[in-house]
C-alpha cells in the first residue's frame, strides 16, 4: 500500500480460484487507494460518566457517516464481533461526530473501544473509512 493511504472499498477482492489459457486474455488486478478517514479523539481515557463524543475530519465527498464501535476486556487483544450495533442497524450522521450517551450507547469500566467510521456519498455508496485497527484501542472507560 502508499503509505498513509488504505485500499479503496470499492476494490474487489477475490480468493476464488482462476485458470491459466494460452487461449484466453488475461487481465491483471485493479487496485485503488485513498486516504483514510482521521480520527480526531483528544484523550484516551475516560470516566464512565463523562460524555464521550467520538469524532474525526470531514472526508470531501460525504454525506453521511455510519458508525460501528468495538469492545474489548484487553487492551492490545485482537478486535472482536462485541460491537455496540446491529452492521445493518449503524447509526448514521451527517456531522463528523456521534455523541454516545445521546444514542444510548452504555460502556463497561475498565473496557476498550475502538471505533470505526464509514464515509458514504449521496447514492449511499461507502466511498472511504478509517483505518482498521485489529489491536490497540482508541479509549479506556474508568470509573
């Protein structure tokens, strides 16, 4: 990949398997990067009862973002299915920010949250997002 750029989710990407003939064209792979969506978070640990509002910059092109958020008991375990939201169900905002409390979000102390975001465009068409994160974690809930 170029650095600081991820794939495009448009890329297709396929595992199924392929035949070699002398007969046939071929056609090689089509790969598109982008840049990502930044995450704009100022601390990394909160209380539970404080507002948490994840943010991160405006992509060009967005109309709406949907969210996923992830839970973990570990900080540095790989990033599990715990999410906080139904993948058809996502909340969805035109602003580039998501209030928790307001969406009836409820964190556990002394939990990690990665969060996702999904940049789509008028057409709902996912045009970019953040970066995936397998381990770490964007913040901590203490008491």
């Amino acid at each position: 990949m170029l650095s600081g750029n991820i794939s495009h989710p448009q890329n297709s990407h396929s595992s199924s398997r392929f035949k070699v003939s002398k007969e046939n064209a071929g056609r090689g792979l089509s790969f598109k990067f982008i840049n990502p969506i930044e995450k704009k978070m100022k601390k990394q640990i909160y209380s539970v009862d404080e507002e948490i509002v994840l943010k991160w910059a405006p992509y060009a092109g967005a109309s709406q973002y949907s969210i996923q958020l992830f839970e973990k008991s570990e900080p540095h375990a790989f990033i599990g299915n715990t999410t906080s939201f139904d993948w058809k169900n996502r909340p969805k905002v035109t602003s580039n920010s998501f209030s928790l409390k307001a969406h009836g979000v409820n964190l556990k102390v002394n939990h990690f949250y990665v969060f996702e975001v999904y940049a789509q465009n008028e057409e709902s068409i996912i045009i970019s997002k953040t970066p995936q994160k397998y381990s770490g974690y964007d913040f901590e809930v203490t008491e």
